[in-house]
C-alpha cells in the first residue's frame, strides 16, 4: 500500500489535514524541545538540591545521633526545607510501593541522593498526595523523609503539554467550521454542474465563499444561460428546417403516387424514403434532449416495454437477469430510444438478444447482448462516431444512417453514464449503458 493511497480524497479533509498536521507537528515539537531543556532541566537542578538538603541532615544527625539532636533536625527540616523526617529504628529499607511504576524524572533524584550520600537510597513518588517518600540507612533503623512533590519536580510541564493540547484541539474545531464553510460553496457548485450535465434546471446559485469560488460560481451561472439560449436557438432552427424540408418532400411523394408504376419510380420513391428516414434521424440527433422535463425514470419498466416492442416485431429478444424496480432521475422517452437503439441494433445484427439489469450503490448497468458478426475491438470507437455504419464489419445491417449508437451514447453521457462496447459471451456484440444511481 502507498502512501498516499491512505491520503483522504476529498478536498475538504486534505484541506484540514494541510492546515492541522503542520500545527500539530510543530506544537509537538516545540512541546518536546521544552519537556526536554527546560523541563527536565529544572526537575534535575530541583532533585539535585532536595538531595543536598537530605545529605546534609543525614550528615548532622550522623555527628550527634541524639532524640535531642534529632528533634531539633526535624524543627529545621519542616521549617526552612519543607522536609518532614522521621526515625524507624531497626526497620526495612524497603516497603510496597503504591503502584509498579512512578515518573520518568525520579531517576534524576536517586541519582543525585546516591552520589551525594554515598549509600542504598529507596524513593517512591508513585503514592497519591502531595509528598514523595525516601528512605535512607543509617546505624540501627532507617531515616524516613517526605519532600514537597514541587520541590523535586518542575509543575510547569504537565500544565504546558495541557495548554498545548489544548490549544491543538481549539485549532482543530476552529478549522473544521471555517473550512466546512469554505467547501461547502464548492460542493454546491459541483452538485450544480452535475444537475446541469444531467440536463436538469439547476435555477439560481447563489455565489458564495471565497473569491475564486465566486467568480467560478458566476462563470458556470453566465455558461449555463449560454447553452440554454444556444439550445433554445438550436430547436427552433431545426423545428424550422424540419418544415421547410418535410414540405417538399411530401409533395414529391405525392406527385410520385400519382404517376404510373415503373422501375424508376421505385428508385425514386426508395431515395425519398431513404433521405426522410436520414433526416428524421439527424433531427433527432440534433435535437437532443430540450424538449423533455426530467423526473425520476424506472429504468426495469422501461427495458420491458422496449424488449416487448422488439419481441412484437419478431425478433429473438429476452430479459435474461433483471432486478427489480430500478430507478433514477432522467428524461424516460429520452432513455426509452437509448435503449431501443441499442436493442433493435443487436437485432437487426443477430438472430439471439439477451438484457441483463444489474445495480450497484452508484450505478445501474443494462447489458444488451447479441450473437451476430460482432466488431473489431479497434472499431468500438468509431462505432459511435454520428452516420459510421461499419458495413465491412456489420454487413448485415441493411437499415438506418449510422446515427443509432450515436444518440444512445449522446442520451446516456447527457444523464450522467456512458456505453461501452465488448465481446459478447453469445458471440457477437455487447453494448453495455451505464447510468449513475442516485444515493
């Protein structure tokens, strides 16, 4: 595994980690430069000196071993040194301790109490309260003190590692809201272009966020009015151009009609059918999808009704896997062509159709399948270039223009998707309509 397979995708994370892992990092290196030269520092120079205190009275009372001496040594201990001491004749250096393990920093006082004093030292800082206990051999018992946990170890660290923490953690929350509130203008923009690319109206997005999501809030508001008016100004030609052609056209059939049959007649009367079947596949190719609303289509129905038209007309075609009631947001006459295209291709080019409906989280697949002649693998592409009828390959299609892929890829990248071409397992061709399934 690399890397940055395990970096988060998103922008919003990788924005937060690009602003919390240098604070964080830097936070934590500051915290142990300190943990290390100040605060460890102080905490030995305070145990070097508690150990100084204690050498010194071990020393006075090892002069004059006296209750008398004794007692005056504990009046000076408590007072001036904040030690309290205690004698415990005949007694064990060592007792339980409270807990298996105490502070890293306990080393440096037993360190400095064996090298000022000479002899076996026993500490133990791991019992609650706000005394550490050492013990100490002296002729006949043990010497029993009590220091000041302030005085052996340095109280800044852990209140510094607190506010640095601390401080790490306001960062993260800070962070999270303003950069949420930087993403979320993006995000929307994004929502919006992908709406706009399924040919829904997105309506007026109001720009928000930084300067550069703004001006490219606006840009995508300016192109999407562009395009509307283009396709607006696109149907209306073509709604024009198919009148003035249809007109003609008709009133050549119909001064056909009243001629008297003959060979050239015929001829005739085929290019006639063949130039207003070309045109009427053109419009429909150039037209697109302006004329449609978009809703939520039930894409299971729909391959059923298209596979029941295709069966009427006598071919071979089955649904072989489906799923149930399938649905997604689309233009349902739009889809309905898209599929009798690929459908009535794979019959017009094999005797055997087979659909399969498969569904994922993210996406519903229709396979359309045929055992006819098949395509050349470095043909697939120009299979879906607009009036390509591939006759060398495809020779049996004696019917259409070449615009039948064309407009089902043209429906199904205008919803989100795409079809792919392979192999199919009948034999011949499979053509394969991919479409985004809503979360």
């Amino acid at each position: 595994m690399r890397f940055r397979d395990i970096l988060p995708k998103g922008l919003y994370w990788r924005t937060l980690l690009i602003i919390v892992a240098p604070a964080a990092l830097l936070q934590l290196i500051i915290t142990l430069v300190f943990l290390d030269d100040h605060w460890q520092a102080t905490s030995k120079r305070m145990s070097q000196g508690v150990a100084a205190d204690v050498a010194l009275i071990i020393q006075l009372y090892e002069r004059n071993p006296t209750q008398e001496n004794f007692e005056s040594l504990r009046e000076y201990a408590m007072r001036p040194l904040r030690l309290e001491i205690e004698l415990q004749p005949d007694a064990e250096l060592a007792i339980p301790r409270c807990r298996g393990w105490g502070s890293t920093l306990d080393g440096y006082l037993l360190r400095a109490l064996q090298s000022d004093i000479s002899r076996e030292v026993w500490y133990d800082s791991t019992c609650p309260g706000p005394q550490v206990l050492i013990r100490v051999p002296i002729e006949n018992g043990v010497l029993q003190l009590k220091a000041y946990r302030d005085r052996v170890q340095a109280r800044s660290g852990p209140l510094f590692v607190t506010w640095i923490s601390g401080a790490t953690i306001f960062l993260i929350i800070v962070s999270v809201i303003f950069i949420r509130n930087q993403v979320r203008p993006i995000e929307n923009l994004a929502d919006a272009m992908e709406r706009f690319g399924r040919g829904e109206d997105t309506g007026y997005i109001r720009a928000r966020g930084a300067r550069e999501v703004r001006g490219a809030t606006l840009a995508f508001q300016d192109m999407r009015q562009r395009i509307k008016k283009h396709i607006d100004q696109r149907s209306q030609l073509l709604a024009g151009v198919s009148h003035d052609l249809r007109t003609p056209l008709t009133r050549l059939k119909l001064q056909l009609a009243m001629m008297p049959d003959s060979p050239e007649i015929e001829d005739i009367k085929r290019d006639l059918a063949e130039m207003e079947e070309t045109l009427d596949e053109y419009l429909t190719f150039a037209k697109g999808l302006a004329d449609e609303t978009p809703e939520l289509v039930n894409i299971t129905k729909v391959v059923e009704e298209v596979v029941a038209d295709t069966a009427r007309g006598g071919a071979d075609v089955a649904i072989e896997s489906g799923a149930a009631s399938i649905s997604t947001p689309g233009r349902a006459r739009a889809l309905k062509r898209c599929l009798a295209n690929l459908i009535d291709n794979a019959a017009a080019h094999g005797d055997r159709v087979r659909v399969a409906i498969s569904s994922t989280e993210t996406a519903i697949t229709v396979s359309v399948d045929d055992n006819g002649p098949g395509i050349p693998e470095e043909l697939y592409e120009e299979a879906f270039r607009p009036f390509s009828r591939l006759d060398e390959t495809r020779s049996r299609n004696q019917k259409g223009v070449g615009l039948g892929l064309a407009i089902a890829r043209d429906v199904a990248r205008s919803h989100g998707g795409d079809i792919s071409l392979s192999q199919s397992p009948l034999g011949g061709l499979r053509a394969a309509l991919r479409l985004p399934r809503p979360a």
